[in-house]
C-alpha cells in the first residue's frame, strides 16, 4: 500500500461511502455521505498510532523513575518545537497550504517525542547511570 500511495496509484477495492461532517470535494457538503478512497485515512491512522505505540511501549528492562522523567521531559520539549513550529507555519505559509501543515504537525510533535527519548535513553547509557 504505501507504493501505491507514493505512486498515486489509489486501489478500486478501498473506494467507499463514508459519512463525514464536511467534505470539500468540488462543492462543500455538510453532515453527507460521501465517496472516497481510504488509502490516505488509512496511511495516517497507522502512522499516527504506530509513532504513538513507539513512544508508549515499555522497554524490557525499565526503571519506571527514570524512563518516566524521560518520557516527561521529551513531551515537554516536543511541545515547544511544535509550538514554535506553529508559529513559523502561521507567519509564513498562507491559503490552502496550512491544511497540509495541520495534518502533519501531529506527527511531527510524535515523531520528536520519539526522537527526543531515544537520544536522552543514549545519553542516559552512555553516562553509566541507566542499568
């Protein structure tokens, strides 16, 4: 699926009605039944949990004290940058492209989280102080 994602390609069998609160697909249509393909919504619901599966899974061998103080300072720090990110993205993309930048931004703010851990679970390591 993901070749046919980059390749534009969108499988027939994944074309179907669903019900949506807005679609904006030629003309805006409120609270309708519409037709779609799902290969986008699907590709973004298993990014999203898989980056949020990433980040909340236990490692085998975890002080809970010290892997949640990690965790905590990671969210923290993913916040700012994707509130800075935000504001870049206010002051300097404008029209039909902020849609593009709302959808990613939220695996953006994962992704760094995720990022974010690892590197401190490195430095953790490599200090001497984790088991």
């Amino acid at each position: 699926m993901l070749y046919a994602y980059f390749t534009g390609h969108k499988p027939e069998w994944l074309v179907t009605k669903v019900f949506a609160i807005a679609s904006f697909y030629g003309e805006p249509r409120y609270f309708a039944v519409i037709q779609t393909n799902l290969l986008d919504e699907m590709g973004s619901v298993f990014t999203i949990f898989g980056l949020l599966l990433l980040f909340f899974s236990r490692m085998r061998r975890e002080d809970p004290d010290i892997h949640t103080r990690l965790r905590i300072r990671a969210l923290v720090h993913s916040v700012w940058i994707v509130s800075f990110t935000w504001l870049a993205i206010f002051l300097l993309v404008y029209g039909y492209a902020i849609f593009f930048a709302a959808t990613t931004i939220f695996g953006l703010f994962l992704l760094c989280c995720n990022i974010h851990f690892q590197v401190q679970l490195l430095l953790l390591k490599k200090s001497g102080r984790a088991q």
